[in-house]
C-alpha cells in the first residue's frame, strides 16, 4: 500500500510540473556576401637545381655535387642570405635500357642520374629574372616552377572583409524588400575558409636569353555568412 502511495505521489508531482518551454528560433535571413582584392606579391620562391648522368653512381654523385657547389657558391654571390635557400629535393637513381619496342626491353642499368635542387626565397620579386639568371650561369639544368605569394595576405583581407559584410547586407536588404519586412541587426556572422591563391609560373632550365618574369596580382578573397533579424514593416 505504502508503495502504491508513493507511487502515486510520484506521478503527481510529475503531471505537476510545467513542461519546458520550446525555445523558436528568431525570424532572420541568412545570406553570404563574397569580396577580393587584388594586391601585388611581394615574396617569390624558385625551385631549380643540377641534374647530371654518369656511368656509375659515385661519378654521377661527384659530378652533381661539383656543379651544385658552383650553384650554391652563385647564389652566395648574388646577395642571397643562406637563410633563403635549402636543398629541396636529393636523388641518385639508375637509369635502365630499353628497346625501341616497349614489350622487348632489354634489362641491365646504364648509367645513373644524380639530382640536387634547392628552393630560394627571393624577397624583392623584382629581382626573380635576375636569380634565374644566376642559376642558369652557374650551371643550372632543372628549373622548376616559380610560386608568388603575398606574405601578410590577412593585412590585406581585413578591406576585402568589410567589403563581404557590405555585400552581405546588400543581398539581405533586397530579400527584405522582396518578403516585405525590415532588416534588423545581424544576430550571426561566420567567416568562410577563403583559399589564398599562389600565382604559379613555369621557366624552362637552359635559357641563353635572360628571363622574362611577370609576378602580376594575387587575387585574395574572403567571405561571410550572415544572419539577419527581420521584423514586420511597419
């Protein structure tokens, strides 16, 4: 009986209780607003370097390690501080024989191929045509690509930001006067994970001529989602 009765209480108390009230999200209009800017890089990085065939290993080896010292002794002689240039790629691999015919490939190694490369930072793009130059002079046969940059690319994106609210809020009034209500203050904003492009440009290892670099413009974007209130017009 005793259980009965609490069991009852229990229940009582249960029925007693307010349910919890259901939170309604507020009336808004969502919308992203986009914005670039365009600004000139200021950070170049060159990647080139010796590639040299030998009969053996070590001659392939010792070739490519005296052609690349010439290199690396160049730069050092182009004003270029150590910190800016590191070996990006190392390699020795054996070159095989092989028929006119693919399906009749004669076995056995050849010779050998030794490469060494190294990625520059070149700080003043103007001065990208010139350290191309320089690798070609000291004996650089593998020039790579060029990729521009722009090294304080949040700086510039701060104008492109305001920019992308702006746009935002351009699209969210015209949906406004659409839906005949008024915009209010916005009541959520996120930015967007924007890429930041990277200009890339190819130059052919071997050149007699001297060469011709454009660094152009980086286009840099951003943008923004953005909730809106809305209320009646009035």
């Amino acid at each position: 009986m005793k259980q009965i009765l609490a069991l009852a209480a229990t229940a009582a108390a249960l029925l007693a209780t307010p349910a919890p009230a259901q939170t309604v999200p507020p009336s808004a209009i969502s919308v992203t607003g986009e914005a670039n800017v365009s600004v000139p890089p200021d950070l170049a990085q060159i990647d080139g370097g010796v590639t040299s065939d030998a009969r053996t290993a070590r001659e392939a080896s010792d070739a490519n390690n005296a052609a690349m010292g010439k290199v690396l002794l160049a730069l050092k002689g182009a004003g270029i501080d150590e910190k800016d240039y590191q070996t990006s790629r190392l390699s020795l691999q054996p070159q095989y024989a092989t028929s006119p015919k693919v399906s009749e490939r004669a076995p056995g190694i050849v010779s050998f191929r030794a490469s060494n490369r190294v990625t520059i930072k070149v700080r003043d793009v103007a001065k990208v045509a010139n350290v191309i130059d320089v690798l070609v002079g000291a004996g650089a046969n593998d020039i790579g690509g060029i990729n521009f940059t722009v090294t304080q690319a949040s700086k510039h994106l701060d104008e492109a930001r305001e920019q992308a609210i702006a746009d935002a809020r351009r699209k969210a009034e015209i949906y406004a006067r659409a839906a005949g209500v008024t915009l209010g203050a916005p009541i959520a904003i996120s930015e967007g994970g924007p890429p930041t492009p990277m200009f890339r440009s190819r130059v052919a290892g071997g050149m007699a001529a001297p060469a011709s670099v454009a660094p152009g413009e980086e286009t840099l974007s951003v943008s923004v989602s953005v909730s809106w209130a809305i209320k009646p017009k009035e």
